[in-house]
C-alpha cells in the first residue's frame, strides 16, 4: 500500500472528475462557458441560476393567464350572446 500523500491514496470522488476541463460547460442561462466543481452545475453563477428560476415562474404564470383568458371569454362570449338573444327588443 502507498504512504499517504502519494498518487496511489487519491481515491476517487464519485460525482466529481479528477480533470477539472471535463466539467467546462456553456451556463443554460447565458451561454458562457465555465468549470464547476460539481458535475450536475447547470449555471455559471447564482445570478443566472436566480434568473432562470424567475424566466420559469413567469413561463407558468403567463401560461396560467392564458389559458383563463381563454376560458373566460368563451364564458363571455355565451352570456353575451345569451343577454342579446334573450332580451332583444
């Protein structure tokens, strides 16, 4: 067995490569590249992660809206049509 401090105690991290040009990658925000230590990372730094956190709240809001506008005229499109038909002159 190898003294301590010699390449032959390294073990091996799971989860982490030992060459840290293995986990450069584009940020899924803005693009740039960037080493993580961590081989899940998605975003170069706190702000792009805090940025697309936000992209994707407003993505489901807007989605949300959508689809009540939707819903809802429909809904007033038939009471019109319903207050014209039945109360007309």
């Amino acid at each position: 067995m190898a003294p301590l401090g010699t390449l032959g105690s390294v073990r091996a991290i799971p989860g982490r490569s030992a060459n840290p040009r293995d986990r450069t990658r584009p940020c899924e925000r803005c693009g740039e590249p960037f080493t993580s230590g961590r081989v899940k990372a998605r975003f170069c730094s706190g702000q792009c992660r805090a940025a697309a956190a936000r992209g994707r709240t407003r993505k489901a809001l807007l989605t949300e809206v959508d689809e009540l506008e939707r819903t809802f005229s429909a809904a007033i499109r038939r009471l019109r049509h319903e207050i014209t038909t039945r109360y007309s002159p």
